[in-house]
C-alpha cells in the first residue's frame, strides 16, 4: 500500500506493519480520507453528488452497470455524464411530477434550447417531415431551419390554431408534430389533444414545449402528448439562478432520447440539479401568486387607453379563453399587451423612443430575457420576422413577466411608463 515517501524520510511505522495501520504519505491520504460519509444521517433534502469517476467493487460489476446504463435502465450509471444520486431523484422528480397518473421518464439538458433540439434529434431523421407551429419560441425556429434543415429534415410551419385541420399538413414521412400552447409572445392556445390524437393516427411523435403553465396548471400527457420539454429554468428553478431543461417522456420512447442523450454527451452537473429540486418545493405557491398578481395586472392594463388588447389566456376577452378553461387549471404570470398604433408615433425611431420610455427606468420591471423568476421584466415583442405562415397583424407587443412584488407596486411602476411613452409620443 505505502509508497517511498519522495522526500526520503523514514516511513512512520517502520515499513513492514499491515498496509491500513500505517498511515500513508500526505498525498495518498488526502485521497482516501472523507470517500463516504455516514448514511444513516437522513437530512429533510437530499445532499449534493459531484462526479465524473463511480467506483465499482468488481469487473463484473462494471460490466453488468455499463450492460444496464447502455440500456437505459433506471439508476444505472457508469460515469457521471450517465448520472448521479442528485441527478436521478430529479429525473425522478420530474417524470413523477409532469407526468402524473401516466408512465414517464425524464432526461436532464443544460438549457430548456438544448432539451427542443435533443428531443428533435431524438426522434426525427434524415427525410422525416417536422411540423412547428407559426408561434413557436424564436430559437427552436432557428434551430428547425438551420440544423434540421441541414440534416435534411424539413420543417412546416402551421398555424397555431389549426386543431384537428393539421391532418392536411400530415405527410406520409411526418414524425414529428411539435405544438407549443400558448404561443410565445403571441399566447395563441393550441387545441392541444385534437392535435395529439391526429398525430398519434398517422404514426408521429407529438411533443410540446411546456413552459407557460409549469407543473402546477398543465397536464400535458393527459392531453395525449407523447413528449413534454421543460424549460426548467422557468418556473421550476424560479430563481432566475439556474440553467436547465428536460425532456419528458411516456415509457415506450424512453430509449431513442437516452441514447440522443448519450451520443450526444448531454449531461449537468449536481449543484444545478439541487437548485432545481430546490425550486420545485415551493412551484406551486410561487404560481399561485404570479397568477393572481398576473391577472390583476392584466385587467388594469385593459382598462388602459393606449392598450389595444391584453394577450392573456385567462382573460374572458382572450380569443381561446375556452380551451385555456378547458385544458389549463391556472394560468402564470406572463403575458403580453398590444399597443394602440394611434397612441404611438408614426415613424420606426419615434416608435423605438416611445417604447424606449415605457421600458427603461421602471422600478421593479427590469429590460431581460428569460422569465419565470422572481422577478417582474418587460421587453417588447420583436416578432415581425419570425412569422412565415401567420403574419403579425396587430400592433406594437410588449412583453410581461409579472413577479413576486405587489401587485400595487407594479401597476404604479407600469402606469408611469406608460405616461412616459405618452410623453415621448
Ligand atoms: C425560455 C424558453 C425556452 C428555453 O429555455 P432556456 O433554458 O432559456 O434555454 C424554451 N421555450 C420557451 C417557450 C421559453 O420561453
């Protein structure tokens, strides 16, 4: 066991003692010392594994673990990227969780972006036909036109509210029908489980990007979908502290993501999936205030004579204010409002200075991307280039994340950027 000390002084126990008697040099030692830690100490939340190496106590036990980890098996793990203690009870979590009442699992992305391409690399290739509807988030859009694309796999883009009309789009190479409800920036509800019970007639994976309504006001596999995507540095994490997304399962598609996952070396680390599970301890009262301040803000800002219209499912104005009360239980604190182009300048810098002064210098809404934090933001809706099948239409979009502040708070801060864009008019 003990090695020559380099520094050639004489070994402490005379060199012939047994080898776990003897203590060994510093630097054997501080690798030995503190390898395991007492489990009979059961802390109320799970402790932190940080990892690349796992150990095994035999060659068979390798094998049999890199047979199983290959396979997909649940907490099989050779190597950190496979997994951990940490990162399993949250892929746990998640498939318990989103998936519940139906038979899931859960793998772990960096990003909520990097969960959409993995579940589209996962389960659309070279020749297959992708549908995305028109309101998609921005970057799944670049992705579908720039990677797919380049892999030979074609993207149409629909319209958002086709419901079961997407059988005319079905081709006989379709895939994938990826839906997003409501729309980002836009908030058009999809008729979600008409969608899904086409797709699953003609052959294809339907798969949703899940971000709006987090765990607590969707169901989203009692809707029939067969994939969820998680943003979960939404509402999950919560904290505007945290990166990361996974992609949700039913059972029978399990082994085409775990290995897209493999291949791909997708993994995170141990810290961020502790914040994760973290977040989702308190997700369901953090929703419940975001919407009950979300839908305050809403109502104020309708009454407002320079807002056009409030783009919010939950809204009895809401053009799919019905499906939002047939398919959601709540609704979150994001949403968007449409400016009256009469209230507005004419002219592209007038109206860039106009909204320029609602935005900048409000006091609890901050100019940034990403939502689902504590925080409340603002930033308009630059969505004039991405529609290709459903052209924009209405005016100037401004974009809202209502946070945990006062309501009262908010719609103060917000009328004083709304007299400031008056006043820059
Ligand atoms: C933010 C967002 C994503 C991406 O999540 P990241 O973790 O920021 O990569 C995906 N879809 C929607 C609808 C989002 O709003």
């Amino acid at each position: 066991m003990k090695t020559e000390d380099p520094t050639g002084r004489p070994a402490p126990s005379g060199g012939s003692a047994p080898a776990r008697a003897a203590t060994p040099a510093l630097s054997s030692l501080v690798t030995e010392v503190a390898r395991r830690f007492d489990e009979r100490i059961v802390t109320a939340s799970l402790p932190v594994y940080r990892a690349s190496t796992v150990l095994f106590d035999s060659l068979a036990q390798a094998d049999a673990t890199g047979r199983a980890t290959g396979a997909g098996t649940r907490h099989a793990s050779t190597y950190g990227t496979a997994g951990t203690p940490t990162t399993f009870a949250l892929m746990d979590a998640l498939a318990e969780v989103e998936g519940r009442g139906h038979d899931c699992r859960a793998a772990l992305m960096p990003s909520g972006l990097s969960a959409i391409s993995a579940a589209l690399f996962a389960y659309a290739r070279t020749g297959d036909h992708v549908l995305m509807p028109d309101s998609v988030y921005g970057p799944a859009r670049v992705f579908a036109q720039g990677m797919l694309a380049g892999l030979g796999i074609e993207t149409t883009f629909y319209d958002p509210r086709i419901g079961a009309g997407i059988e005319a789009l079905m081709r006989s190479n379709t895939r994938v029908v990826y839906l997003e409800s409501p729309g980002s920036y836009t908030f058009e509800l999809q008729d979600v489980p008409a969608i899904c019970a086409v797709a699953r007639r003609r052959g294809a994976v339907s798969m949703i990007d899940n971000a709006w309504a987090s765990p607590v006001f969707a169901r989203p596999f009692d809707w029939g979908v067969d994939v969820s995507i998680l943003p979960l540095t939404k509402y999950w994490s919560g904290h505007a502290d945290t990166l990361m997304g996974a992609v949700v399962v039913r059972e029978p598609l399990w082994l085409p993501l775990w290995s897209a996952v493999r291949q791909l070396g997708i993994c995170v680390g141990g810290d961020d999936a502790f914040m994760i599970l973290r977040g989702l301890r308190t997700v369901d009262v953090r929703m419940r205030r975001h919407e009950a301040s979300g839908l305050q803000v809403a109502r104020w800002l309708e009454g407002r004579p320079e807002v056009a219209r409030v783009l919010h499912p939950a809204l009895e104005s809401h053009p799919d204010h019905a499906l939002w009360k047939r398919d959601f239980e709540g609704a979150c604190g994001l949403f968007s409002f449409e400016l009256r182009r009469d209230a507005l300048p004419a002219d592209d810098a007038g109206l860039e200075r106009a909204l320029a002064a609602l935005c900048e210098r409000r006091r609890f809404f901050r100019i940034g991307y990403s939502w689902g934090g504590f925080e409340s933001l603002i930033v308009p809706g630059r969505i004039g280039s991405l529609r290709t099948a459903t052209p924009w239409q209405g005016g100037p979009l401004v974009r809202v994340h209502i946070g945990l502040e006062d309501p009262a708070d908010l719609i103060a801060d917000l009328a004083d950027g709304l007299a400031a864009m008056r006043a820059a008019s």
